[in-house]
C-alpha cells in the first residue's frame, strides 16, 4: 500500500490503538547486564554503547510489536555515539520495519530547498549512489520543522508523494516554551494556527483511501485546547502528539486531537514505556514485560478516554 | 581561548578575510578520478561514497587552511551516506580543526529540552561513555532552529558557555519562502526582528574579550536590507551569512551584515567554492586549486566591497 496515511491507519485499525513507543535510549539508563555485555566484546566506545542501544531496542520492538502500531526512535539520541550511533538507528529502523511496525522518526530536519532535498534524500527517498538511486535510511514517516517556509518542506513533500512517505510539521510543540514563538499573535490568529493552515493546504495533495493524507503536524498533549481548534483547522491530516506520559499530557487531554471516527491521531510516549521497570520496580532482566505491561496500559487508558468522550475507539 | 566569538575573531584577524567555505559535497560533484579510487577500494557503497568525500574535503581544506579563519560542513550531505557517512564527518570536522581551522556545524538543530540537551551534548559538549563524559563530534559551532523557544536553545547555550562554544541561531535565512514564517508580522514588527531581540539577550552572557558573544545569527546574504536593521538589534552578535554565490547574494549585498570595525559576519560559499573546477574549466585533478582561487577572489570582493563601504578592511 503506497500511501503513508492508509498504511498507518490500517496498522492503528489492526492493533486497535493510537497510541505508539518512542524509542530514545539514554546509556545510563539502558539495563546494566546488556552494557555490560557490550563492554566486554568492545570495550567503553561509541561502538559498545551504539550496540547497547540495538540490544534493547529489539528486545522492546520484540515485546511491544502486537500492542502498537508504530514506534517513533529520536535520532538525537543515536547521532551523539556518531557513525556507529546512525548505524545502530538505521538497524533499529529495519528491524521494526521487518516486523511489521510503521516507522516515525523524530528528527525535526529543516533547512534551505536544496539541502531540504538532501535530508529527504537520506530520510525519505533515495540517494545517488554513483549513478543509482538506493534507499537509505528509509523510514516512513520524519517530523520538520517549518520555520524556513514552504521551500525547505516540498523536497519533503515530494518524496512524501513519489515514495508512499509521510512528514508531520511542527506546529505546536509539547514543550513548556511552545510558546516563545508559536504563540505570538499574526492579526488575530496564533502562530501555530498560521503554520496548521499551511500544513491543511499542502497535505491535499496526498490524502488515501481512508480520507486522511500523509502531511500531518505535532501537536503536543500538552496543550489539549489549543488541539479543539487545530483539529478543525487541519481535518484531514493526522496528529502526531508527543509529551504523553513523562512531560505530563494525561489520556483525556489527547482526546480533542482525535476526530469523532476515533482515527486522526498517534499518541506517543518514550521514557514512560521504555524505561517502565525502573519507575515500576521490575526486574532489570523484566525491562521488555515492563515495556510490554506499561504500552498495553496505555492502549487501555487511551481507548477508555476516547469512549468516554463519545469518540470511536476498540 | 575558550570563549568561541573571540577563537573565530582572532582567525578572522589572523586570515585577514570575514569569509568560509561551506563543505557541502554532493556525489556527482567529485571528481571521477577520486570516485574510480574509492569504487576500487570499497565496491558501490555507502562507504565508498562516504571515503570519496573525505578525500575530496581533505583536499580543499589543505587549499584553503591559510586563507579562510573557517569551514562550515552542513551535515545534510553526510547523514544520507548513513553511519559512514557520520564517520567522515566527525573526520573532516577533526581534520580542519588540526588545519587550524574553527569548525561551524550547519545542522539547524533543534527540539524540547531533554532532547535538544542530547543534541548538543552531541555535536558540543561531552556525551556519556558509560559513566564517563567524553567529547563526541565536537564541533566549535552549530546552527539552530528557534521555532520551540528558549527551552529548545538553552541546553546548547549552557554548552556554549562550558565549553567554550558557540551557536548561530536562525533568524533570516537565505531561502526564498525565508518570509513564509520568518517575515509574518507581529504587531508592527516582523517576526525575524522577534527572534532577534531574544538572540541579543541570550547572547550577553556569553560577550569575550573583543565585544562580541558566542551567541550569534543566521542573516542570509540575500535580504541586505533586513540586515541594517537586524545589525543594529544584535550588535554584539557574530553574523553567520549565507546565500553567497550560487543563491544570488553578491559582496556589496553583505555588508550591511557588518559593523563599521570590520567584524560582526561571516559569509560563507558553499558551492562556489568547493565545484569552482566544474564552472571555471579547471581540469579535474586541479578541483582543489581551483576552490582555493575562488577563496581568495571571495575574500579579495568582499575585503573591497567593505572598503568601498567605509568599514574597516584588510
């Protein structure tokens, strides 16, 4: 199915859930028996830390992989251990993909058209390799950032359509200073309702079968009204609304960015799963169940709160 | 010395030139004779790809090491060549600095908190080795993206500040659509002189012996005109300008990007530099004389074009 929007609402349909895992390992918190491990067969290097973060993304894909559509990996957390820290992220990308998980990443990119082109090349679409084109690092979706304007998105857009890709747009973000430049005042509109226009506009071009098209925009769950009015603005684009969880966004306050057919949204949370066994006191050894229990509760809260609000949910 | 404004001044001086190249390489670009070799070592590979551009940047950097004070690697060109590609990054970002070279990073970074701090303890400051901190891409500079606010910038400035670094923050770009976002007005002001009044106040914790700070701005070559006003809102901030040459912005076009001391800015060319061989008919294997001719007719036009100007010049 060549569409983003189609295949990740068929995937939401089969598990039954909105909701998906960020996986962004941190080194001090990653179990120490798989460190450990690693810093026998490579001593303390980037490669011994890259490759801890392959270990236990399996074992989280491995244990989370019927509960959730998708996984969102921040590279952030990747490109700091360098070559072998990409490496790693783009393994981690093949694998979830492998099992059949949709793959957002969270990277933000942004930048002038031509070196946009190069970001989607790499992300998205392909790159020249001597001549021939070649998938690289092929996800299925990446956020952008639009401050540059509609120029440093279309390579984005283009690849979106000529690949089966998706992008999300920053438009609200989960963040306590969101605000600083989103929220400033063009006439009588808010910022980020400026960039939700734009982002309704230039997500026509791509809608599925399903009525949704694959130029979505973040919104964060942390700011459940502004979500009310942004839902109207952008019917047709699908939510990506981080800051479930560990930054404070609770299962009733993403409901507003969900439409009444129960699909329009995934909502995400990184630490609060991943590194469940710690908060939980599980085992070290147990950190997938942890993952595992901590992903299924939210499915449940989720689904419940969209009931409960008279919206469609499993 | 560890405060950056004063580290790229002093290069400045030294070089007597306000102008860098922009190490951007794109595959087709290289010359075949450095391709053919890395083919023969590595097959059509990633890596191949990869070592190709290692060469090739190797090469300009021996060109030009004692006419520009810096080099600006845009890190878009890299990461689609996947973990080799990083790799020779973090290669030629070493290579240049042991040149003598400052080294500012083009990735226009950003996101919350927690993950911009991962960001720029990447490319900044020190990462966690399993316990230790130790330096990772360690770049001298890198630029920004100010859409999620003061929470997003302020782990890279308290790098800025413990490691004697710096940041350019995006404030106007070079780009055509720079105005989607950038020139919406805010009241009676645009939003770019918005971003610019907080760039001058985050920036004056960071001031250096010479008057300027660590915090400085992206003001492309291709606006001269936002340039006077934004020079005055932000006169203690390094310029970083770029749009020079293959986007359209001449010398005289950049010298509102000055102060009347000569210093405040540096323009950067990517392109018409590093393929000078490909438009000026240079043979192949002389790319890299050719990029260093260039360099000097840069710094010759743009030295010239201040003088003409009344500023200070070498």
């Amino acid at each position: 199915m060549n569409n983003y929007a189609d295949r990740l609402l068929k995937a939401i349909e089969k598990k039954q859930n909105p909701s998906i895992v960020g996986l962004d390992p941190r080194l001090e918190q990653i179990p120490s028996f798989i460190k450990e491990d690693m810093i026998e067969k490579h001593g303390k290097t980037f490669e011994a830390a890259a490759e801890s973060f392959l270990v236990f993304n399996k074992r989280i894909i491995d244990a989370v992989k019927d509960i959730v559509p998708a996984v969102k990996p921040q590279i952030a957390f990747y490109e700091k251990y360098l070559g072998h820290g990409l490496r790693v992220f783009v393994e981690t990308v093949k694998y979830a993909r492998k099992k059949g998980l949709v793959v957002i990443e969270d990277g933000k990119r942004n930048d002038i058209g031509s070196t946009a082109q190069a970001y989607s090349q790499g992300h998205l679409g392909k790159v020249d390799m001597f001549g021939e084109p070649v998938s690289a690092i092929d996800v299925d979706c990446i956020t952008v950032n639009p401050y540059l304007g509609i120029d440093g998105i279309k390579p984005f857009i283009d690849d979106v359509k000529a690949h089966g890709k998706g992008i999300f747009v920053l438009v609200k973000t989960s963040n306590p200073s969101a605000g600083d430049f989103q929220d400033l005042k063009i006439g009588e509109k808010p910022m980020y309702e400026h960039v939700a226009g734009l982002v309704a506009r230039w997500n026509e071009d791509t809608i599925g079968t399903r009525g949704y098209g694959s130029v979505g925009a973040v919104v964060g769950a942390t700011y459940p009204q502004e979500a009310v009015a942004l839902r109207k603005l952008m019917p047709k684009s699908i939510f990506l609304v981080p800051g479930y969880g560990a930054q404070g966004g609770d299962a009733s306050g993403v409901v507003p960015n969900f439409n009444p057919d129960g699909f329009g949204a995934v909502v995400n949370s990184s630490r609060g799963i991943i590194f469940a066994y710690q908060k939980e006191n599980y085992r070290e050894e147990d950190f997938d169940k942890a993952a595992r229990d901590a992903a299924q509760d939210m499915k449940d809260k989720i689904n419940a709160a969209l009931k409960d609000a008279g919206k469609r949910a499993w």
